[in-house]
C-alpha cells in the first residue's frame, strides 16, 4: 500500500506562486510515474504534470513554462512549482503516482487564485 499527502495549497494573488508537496510512504518501489493532477469545479480531472521514473517529464499545454513537477527522492517526496498563477488554475491539486498496475492518490489540495 501506498500513501500519499498534499500539501502547500492556498489562495493567491493572480501572477503569485505556490509549491506543492507530495508526500509518498508506505511500499514505495517499482514506481513508474508520479503526477499531479487537478479538477475544477464542473470540469473533469485532468493532467497537469508528470516525472517518469527515468526523470522525463511532460505538462499540460496551459502550464507548459509555467509549472515545474520535480522529485527528491531522499525525502520521498514529488513538488509542483507553480509559477505566474492564472484565475483559472483554480482547482483542486490532487497527487498520483503509479505503479506497476496501480494507481493511487491522495487527498487534494485547494488551489485559488483570485484577486
């Protein structure tokens, strides 16, 4: 089993930043992916980054240079550096990570970005 915690969500200004944390315990091996995910009201759940185990990654095309999913591995732990929020990244965060057959999540975080 795996267990995974966000943090780091909140509200802020439009053009600020957060940092995300994801924190991973519990029989962490054969990960294939972390990623972070995020769904707005009335929207569905979408990708918003991803690290592979091989440390590639890919972003939604909205976050694209914006956005930053990184992974320290002593500390068990996959960020999301989010930079220049825009109103409409307002979501909840949620965290994933895969393995072998697997996926699990976590409980979300609030993100708001409003003035």
């Amino acid at each position: 089993q795996v267990q995974l915690v966000e943090s780091g969500g909140g509200l802020v200004q439009p053009g600020g930043s957060l940092r995300l944390s994801c924190a991973m315990s519990g029989s962490i091996r054969n990960i294939n992916a972390m990623g972070w995910y995020r769904q707005a009201p009335g929207k569905q759940r979408e990708l918003v980054a991803q690290i592979t185990s091989g440390g590639s990654t890919n972003y939604a095309d909205s976050v694209k240079g914006r956005f930053t999913i990184s992974r320290d591995y002593a500390k068990n732990t996959t960020y999301l550096q989010m930079n220049r929020l825009k109103p409409e990244d307002t979501a909840v965060y949620y965290c994933n990570l895969r393995q072998l057959v697997f996926s699990y999540w976590g409980q979300g975080t609030q993100v708001t970005v409003s003035s």
